[in-house]
C-alpha cells in the first residue's frame, strides 16, 4: 500500500521534503511517521516525537486535507493512496 | 480626498484600484505589532502604499544582531528605542501619512486600548503567548488579524477575519518550543510582504484573501504551499462547540 | 525475557530456558559490533518506549507465529567489536515458526525501535553518530545487521 509524507519546515530540514511509502494495512498514521523518523535521523525523531514516543503537541498532521490531532493520528490507519503533510508552526518574527 | 500630490504619488497604484480603493487606504488605520524583522518590511510598504494611519509598537531597543534583518534600523540606531527609529524613517519614507510609534509592551492590560480604533492588526510578534494574546483581542474586538511568522528560510502566514475565519488557535492550539530562532532576512522579507499584500487587498477590497488558508514558504526551495484550514468548532478562542448549521 | 540494559546476556542460559516442553526449534539471532572502521560503538535508547515496543513486537510476534518463548535483549552503552548488541531467542514447535517469528521480530525492531549510535572511528579521537544502528537506509535491510 503506497502512501506519501510530505514533510516542512524544520521538519523538511531534518527528514526530508517528501517520501513515497510503502507500508501494511493497519499501520497507524503516528506509526507510519514513527518509521520514517527513526530510519532518518535521531534529531528529526526528537523534532518529531518526546520519549515517550508520542508526537510533540504542536506537531500539525494533515491527511488528505483533512486535519488530526495527534491522539488522532495513533488510531487512524492510514489508507492506499494518502497524502499526509506534517509541519511544525514557526514562531519567529 | 486626495490630493494632487497623493494623486501622483500613488499614480501607478491607482491604475490598479483606482481613486476609491486609494481613499480606503488613506482612511486605514492599520496597526503593527512589532519593529522588528517583520514589522519593517510591512511598515515600509503600508507607508508608501499610502496607509493614512499606521501603529506600531515594539518596547526593545535596537542591537547590532537585530541588523541582519530588521531593514528600519541602522547601525547609528543602536541603543534607540525600535519605534523611534521606526518612526523616523517611515516619516521620511512617506510624509503624507501619519505615524505613530509606542514603545511599550503589548500586554492583556493594555491591548484594548491600543487597539481600540484601528481597522486592521499585524502580528510581527517574535513569540506566541503574545500572538495567541492577539489572537484574542482580535476575535474580541472583531478585528482582521494579519498574521505571519518566520524562521531559517521558512515561513508561514494567514489571513483572520473574525468571526467566520479559521482564527490562530484553530490552527495552531500549541505553540512550538522556545528557542533563539535563526533567520535570515530575505525569509522576513518574503513574509512581510504577504502579510502587508493582505492587508491593501482587504482594505481596498480586491483580490482573495489567505483566510481559512495557510501558506507556508520554503526559501530553499523556493516553494511556496498552501494548507487549508478550517474553523475549529471546538477551539478554545473562538470555537461555539457546536456545528453550524445551515437553517 | 525482555530487556534493554548495559549487561551483557548469557546466551547459553537463554537457550537452556527455552528449552520447555513442546518445543522443536529454537532459533537464535546475535547481532553484533561489525569491525568496520570503527572500534567502539555507543547506544543509547530511549529506554521507556523501547521496552514498551520489544514487548509490543515479542506479543505480535508470539501470536503470528506461534511462538512458544521469545527473548529479545537490546544492549546499550559502550560496546567494542565483537560485542553482542541485539539478542534474539525464540522457540517453538517446528521450525518454520521459528525462522520465520525471528526474522520478523528483527526486521520489525529495525523499523519501530529508538535506538540511537555514535561510532568512534578507528581514524578519529572524536565520536561520530552513526546511522540508526539497524539501517543506514541505504544498505538493504537484510545487508545490515
């Protein structure tokens, strides 16, 4: 099942700006970015994700458009053909 | 009215909107917050599109790292009070409009006031308890807010008009950590710029508005991507918590 | 048994323990500190999660294959060549289950566990990080570890 992930901000910096994904039916969403992280870099994981694991609160996940909470993003599986953008906000100025 | 001086300083303009879009803009009391990476570029160009009013408020004083980017400041400004030097230049930059600089900082206790008669606000704020304090009054005081944030060679901006938008919180409910944020200024320059775009369009009343749209740019790339947002109903600034209906 | 520490695992006591009754297979992964132009690798693992995680695997593991044990040790700290990083021991009825729960318990560690390694190159005084220490990403996974 093909999924892409496409990634901004710090987050492009650290994990890249767009990954093709090949993964099995009824990964979850945070699952899926868990992967990907932890293949990359260790700083794009902690940009990402506390130790614990879960993703950091002001981490922004859409999927196909439509926007999930975090604790969403743990139970939503992800389906052939979705687009998920993940960034975080910047707070410069 | 115009005069026949503003007539021709805002010549070319003027072929885009004409007279009566001028006018709105020369009636505009737009207020900025913030003299800083931000707040100079969009202060610039709302001065020389011919703003009538512009409020902007900064309490720090200039300092050599802020030269990189904060384009009102020069190196003899160091030490000055950010508004004062603002103010100086927007002055020489237009003398047709007025300016008025307040070096104080933007607190709960002091917002309403500062705020009270002005048509629009820019967030060229550098931290979000601020920006989210903004973000309150704003949707309190049915103000558009015109925000926008940077940082490295990225960043993001928005259009709020309360209370039918998307507003700060519905998109961002957390802030991001902390952190002395690196930035070049090209990154705020390319940001001002949106933001000081929405604020003439939404004053002349042309165009489409960045509402319920977020764009985000990616200098390295040179890429610019748009996000759409929605109102959240439960968000805890402006949310109902429950779902309008059509009836 | 589940674990991630410093200690080293005495591998023979595994297997003595992992012989119960019903099992026909027992089958054995040691992955261990390559000699690659490095003398020491270092580990760190964000440790709460990690455990949680090699248990979360061990359970799917257990049920996919029908495993009768599966003892996973993931080693932290400083290791030097040789050393065992990874440990995987699991038995079951015949060997089919065996084979194929220890190949998944490793490819699935490889993709979802945190752990983190810096390298001291043999040609340098200074810590390096290394690529996550189950795939550089660029090797086929099965090249790997």
């Amino acid at each position: 099942m093909k999924v892409r992930i496409r990634f901004f901000a710090r987050f492009r910096e650290l994990l890249g700006s767009e990954i093709m994904e090949e993964i099995t039916k009824g990964t979850s969403l945070a699952e899926l970015v868990r992967i990907i992280a932890l293949r990359r870099s260790r700083e794009g994981y902690d940009a990402l994700f506390d130790r614990g694991g879960t993703f950091h609160p002001f981490v922004i996940i859409m999927r196909n458009g439509v926007r999930l909470s975090p604790p969403e993003a743990e139970h939503v599986q992800v389906s052939e053909g979705d687009d998920i953008a993940i960034f975080p906000p910047v707070a410069g100025g | 009215m115009l005069s026949e001086k503003e007539r021709e300083r805002y010549r070319r303009q003027i072929l885009l909107f004409g007279e009566e879009g001028q006018n709105r803009l020369k009636d505009a009391h737009v207020f900025i917050a913030g003299a800083g990476g931000l707040g100079s570029p969009v202060a610039i160009y709302l001065a020389v599109a011919g703003v009538g009013s512009l409020t902007i408020v900064d309490n720090d004083v200039v300092e050599l790292t802020n030269l990189n980017r904060q384009i009102l400041h020069r190196d003899r400004d160091r030490g000055r009070p950010k508004v004062d030097s603002a103010v100086e230049k927007l002055r020489e930059i237009n003398p047709d409009i007025t300016v008025r600089g307040i070096q104080t900082t933007i607190q709960e206790r002091n917002i309403r006031s500062l705020v009270e008669d002005v048509d629009g606000i820019v967030d060229a704020m550098d931290n979000y308890p601020l920006r989210y304090l903004l973000n309150e009054t704003a949707l309190s005081m049915q103000i558009p807010l015109f925000h926008g944030a940077i940082r490295g060679f990225n960043g993001q901006a928005t259009t709020i008009i309360p209370p039918r938008t998307a507003c700060l919180r519905c998109i961002f409910p957390h802030p991001p950590p902390v952190e002395v944020f690196p930035v070049v200024g090209v990154t705020a320059g390319y940001i001002a710029m949106v933001q000081a775009n929405e604020v003439i369009k939404y004053i002349v009343q042309c165009g489409e508005l960045l509402t319920n749209r977020l764009l985000l740019w990616d200098g390295l790339e040179s890429r610019a991507e748009e996000i759409k947002v929605d109102k959240n109903v439960s968000c805890c600034s402006c949310g109902t918590g429950r779902e309008e209906t059509g009836i | 048994m589940i674990a991630v520490q410093t200690d080293d695992v005495d591998i023979g006591d595994l297997i003595h323990r992992a012989k119960q009754p019903g099992a026909g297979a027992i089958v054995l992964f040691d992955g261990i500190v390559r000699d690659d132009d490095i003398t020491e690798m270092e580990l760190e693992a964000y440790e709460d999660i990690a455990i949680k995680k090699l248990e979360q695997i061990a359970e799917r593991a257990r049920h996919l294959y029908h495993l009768l044990s599966v003892d996973i040790i993931h080693r932290t700290g400083r290791l030097k060549v040789g050393e065992n990083i990874l440990v995987i021991l699991v038995s079951a009825g015949h060997r089919k289950g065996a084979y194929e729960g220890s190949r998944y318990i490793l490819e699935t560690i490889k993709a979802e566990v945190p752990v983190w390694k810096k390298e001291l190159r043999r040609d340098g005084n200074h810590w390096v990080p290394g690529e996550y220490p189950h795939n550089t990403g660029n090797i086929p996974l099965n090249e790997e570890l």
